[in-house]
C-alpha cells in the first residue's frame, strides 16, 4: 500500500503591492476592502496549487508575532532587538503597564478565511515564549512579571483553544528557539522558553496536542536569517522536548541535511510527525518537483513515512513588509512542493 505524505505551507504569504500602498494610505475600516480581497486571492491561488492544506498567508497581520498587540495602548517601542545577518534588525515593543491581553486572537482571521476557503486550514499562532519578551528589563511599577506571564500563558491558551474549537490544526511559531541558543549559549535561556511553551501545552488534552505543531527556523526576513549559524546539535535535541504532535522544520537551506536528519532520527518515533523542510522561501531559484522528491526521498532514509511530512522550510514573509519574494515565486514553490511530494509519495 503506497504511503500519502502529509504536506503543509508554514503560513505567510507576501502581500501584493496594492495591499502594502493600502496599509500606508488608510486605517481601520477603511482598509477592509483591501485585505478582503488580498485573503481572497491568496486563497484562490493556495488552492490552485493542489495543496492539501491552506493559510490565509498571514494578509491581516502586520506580523506573525505582533497580531496579537493589535490595538493595545499600554506599549512603547523600545522593545529587544532582533540582528539580522545582512544588517538589517527588527524591534519589538515593549509592555508599558498592565494588565497585559491580547487586542486580537488569530481566530478572528481564521473565521473569516473559513468563508471562503474549499480546501483545509491551519492556523498559525505566536509562541508564548516570544511574547514572553515583551516584559521590559525593569520591572513595572504595580504589574510584577510575574503577573504578566500568568496573563500571557492564559492569554496564549485561549489563542490557542479557539482555534481548535473551530475544527483546525494550529501551528505554534518557535523561530526564536534556535535564537535562544545563539543569545544564550548555556540554553538556559532555551530551556526557559520550552518549560514555558510545555506549561501553555499542558492545558490541552493528548489528542488535542496531536493537532498543535511547532515550527522553528533561523529566522527569514528581507533574504536574511537570525540565528542560522547555531549548530542543530544544540538545539534540536531540546526542541522535540515540547510537547506537541507535529514538528516543521526547516532543512532545505541546512548546508548538511543528513546530518540534520540524523539529528532528528532518534525523535521521530510514536505519532510524533515532523515536516521538514523542501523549499526554501529565501531563494529565488525555484526548486523543481524531482528536485523535491529526491529530498524526500533522502528524509526516508531517516524518518519513516509514518513519521514524516513536507513543508516550506519557512513563510514567504513573516513581516507585512517584506517583498524580497514575490506572490508569484512563493506560489510557484508550493505548486512544486506538492508536485514533488507526491511523486516521492508514489515511490513510498
């Protein structure tokens, strides 16, 4: 009996340029109609592609990691910063008072997908490790940090639960794992992040964690990575430690996959699935479809069939303002993607 691997994209979609010129001429409501019909493509194109399974590409948010703080006024922008390799840096807010709560959940963009949408959905959702950097170095006055996280883990929870209640599988975001090791070379500061994402996990039931996955990269911003320079064998081992079902990994751009692959063999075991990655979204080259099957077909020699799944080794762009790839070569990609997929699928 031929064996069917489960393929999946990551999440983000870059925008179109009349959506980015929308976002710098209007606000609130006025910007409706445009991200309307931004989903509206995205999806259709998805869809045309032959994926088994979809995203809405992230058009609502202004980032993978910052959705959540739509709308609150209690932030300040003199947050941590993010070095990229090629220079260039992202800064996150920071919490200027609390109590902290998210101003939108990611469910409230997944309702309106599942509107339109004729093929499966997945969720993605931000970690609860990344907000957790949200806290300022020095303590805020009447708001301990304590405090603050027993808000953000119920907070992240309930991102969490509502999207599972809508019938989908959720993809939490983990790209500042393999950071942590790079800004904290004990990965005391890794193994924080992963008690903190178990604690969020344990809230929901075995089954439930069957549906919740876990994604990591170096980081993909502007054709530039963060952390892509920190040796797997010090951070994968810890990663599988995270309770969740699923695992998407990025591989494609890794300059030694079989040694990556190693590296995950002993964890791919039980119904633990892990997608690893076959395209990757910081190239421009276009990675054929027998290109993609013989990638597959090299995870094989490592992972069981049972155990493995494909993906995009990243999104296409995490943050609304990144255009380094265009709509047109990301769509290409996972057209390719599921192509290869299922020829190495027809072998298996």
């Amino acid at each position: 009996m031929k064996t069917t691997l489960p393929t999946e994209p990551i999440g983000s979609i870059p925008r179109s340029a009349e959506l980015l010129a929308a976002i710098q001429k209007f606000s609130g409501p006025e910007l409706e109609p445009y991200y309307e019909a931004a989903v509206n493509d995205t999806i259709h194109r998805f869809e045309e592609t032959g994926s088994p399974v979809i995203t809405d590409g992230e058009q609502r948010k202004s980032s993978f990691v910052t959705y959540p703080l739509t709308g609150l006024r209690n932030l300040t922008s003199a947050g941590v910063v993010i070095p990229f390799k090629d220079g260039h840096t992202r800064q996150l807010p920071a919490l200027a008072s609390g109590p902290f709560h998210f101003g939108s959940y990611a469910v409230d963009d997944l309702r309106k997908a599942k509107r339109i949408a004729r093929r499966t959905l997945k969720q993605p959702v931000v970690a609860v490790s990344a907000l957790s950097l949200l806290y300022p170095a020095t303590e805020i006055k009447g708001y301990s940090r304590a405090a603050f996280m027993d808000d953000l883990v119920r907070e992240c929870i309930k991102d969490i639960r509502h999207c599972l209640d809508e019938g989908v599988h959720v993809q939490i975001d983990f790209t500042e794992g393999r950071l942590a090791v790079k800004l904290d070379p004990s990965k005391t500061l890794l193994k924080s992040f992963i008690e903190l994402n178990n604690l969020v996990l344990s809230a929901f039931s075995s089954s439930e964690r069957q549906r919740i996955g876990v994604h990591t990269c170096p980081g993909g911003d502007h054709d530039s990575t963060h952390s892509a320079d920190v040796d797997y064998a010090q951070f994968l081992p810890e990663l599988f430690q995270i309770n969740a079902g699923n695992f998407y990994v990025q591989l494609s751009s890794e300059p030694d996959r079989k040694r990556a692959l190693k590296i995950m063999q002993p964890f791919s075991q039980g119904t633990r699935r892990i997608f690893v990655g076959v395209t990757d979204p910081l190239s421009k080259r276009i990675e054929t479809a027998k290109e993609i099957k013989d990638s597959i077909l090299e995870a094989t020699h490592f992972i069981r069939p049972e155990n493995l799944g494909t993906t995009d080794d990243c999104g296409f762009s995490p943050f609304c303002d990144d255009v380094s790839t265009s709509r047109d070569t990301a769509f290409a990609k996972i057209s390719n993607r599921v192509e290869g997929n299922t020829l190495a699928s027809q072998i298996l």
